[in-house]
C-alpha cells in the first residue's frame, strides 16, 4: 500500500493543443514556473548534457550549436561539459556507454550497480533521442485546483492515463490525450 504525504497544493494539467499532449502534476509551490520550465525543455533551452543527463540552460547564440555549460558531478567536472547536448547529438553518449562497459569488468559490488544503473539510462535516453519529434506547439496552464491531498490525486491521475503515456516526451508525466479529456478523467477521480 502506498503511504501519501497529505500536502495541500495544486494538482494542475499543462495542455499543448497543437501537440495533443497535457502534463498533470503537483506543487506545492509556483505554477508558473513548472509552466517555464516544461516549455524550456520542451523548446530545448534546457538541454541534456550527454554523460550525466542533467539539465542545464543553454544560451542561445544566434546560429551556433548550444552546449552544455560547464557542471560538477559528485565534486568533479563532468565530461560533458562544453559539449554538444544529447538534443544535438549522441556521439559522446555512445563512447561514454562503451567506457561504461568496460568499466563493469574491473568493478564490483556497490560500484558494479552503480555503473550498471548509469549504463542502463544512458542507453535508454539514447535509445529513446531519435524518437522524439521536435517540439510542436508550447505549453500553457490549462487547469489547476487547490487540494489537501495533491500528491495522492496527481498519482491517482498518473495510473488511469498509463496507457496514454507518452514514452518518448523529453521529460516526464506527458500524456497523448486532448486537455478535455485529462480534465473528465481528473473529476471523475474522487478525489477531486
């Protein structure tokens, strides 16, 4: 049985008409910013560094290709700083996967599962790069309601649209449904 932290917040469903998509989540702070953050990722401002995959804002500038700003991993500079991110290309991911292999044989224990762990995502986002169209459209606010139990309602949402799951959005809770229809499913929970 899963345990909910009773927060009160707002459940809110991000809606993008032109790609047909909606994102319902929760916060317990500012809409708006979860707003600018789905339309930095989605509009690639935010990029992905090839070897950690964190997000990082990238300057745009005019023409030239964006990298990855300089980053810290576990205290040390990550190699994927001042690279290309895995939105422009997946030449660094590959060879860092191939590193990683490597790297398995002279492991074990503890370190073994944590490189194995990395192994596994990073083939996973390269997997799943190509398959990503181009943003279409942007986000905006579609729907947010106040409630005591925001956690428990945006998982509850997550569970009946599974099947909708969009598996290659560039970041999580995108669903393949009109806002229409994420909104009837939401008020249909009881816990709305």
């Amino acid at each position: 049985m899963t345990q909910f932290r009773y927060l009160y917040g707002a459940v809110y469903i991000l809606e993008n008409q032109l790609a047909q998509r909606v994102k319902v989540g929760m916060t317990i702070n500012d809409v708006a910013g979860r707003l600018r953050d789905a339309n930095d990722k989605w509009l690639e401002h935010k990029v992905t560094c090839q070897i950690c995959g964190g997000r990082r804002l990238a300057k745009l500038n005019g023409f030239e290709p964006r990298l990855v700003p300089k980053h810290v991993v576990s205290g040390e500079q990550c190699p994927g700083s001042n690279a290309l991110p895995l939105e422009g290309d997946l030449t660094l991911a590959k060879a860092h996967v191939e590193n990683l292999k490597v790297r398995l044989s002279e492991v074990s224990g503890n370190e073994k599962a944590s490189a194995m762990r990395r192994l596994n995502t990073l083939e996973e986002r390269i997997m799943l790069r190509p398959q990503h169209s181009r943003a279409v459209g942007v986000w905006q606010i579609g729907t947010v309601f106040y409630t005591e139990c925001a956690e428990q309602v945006e998982l509850l949402s997550h569970g009946f649209s599974k099947e909708r799951l969009d598996k290659v959005a560039p970041f999580g809770e995108v669903f393949c449904c009109s806002p229409s229809d994420c909104q009837h499913r939401l008020r249909t929970d009881p816990l709305y």
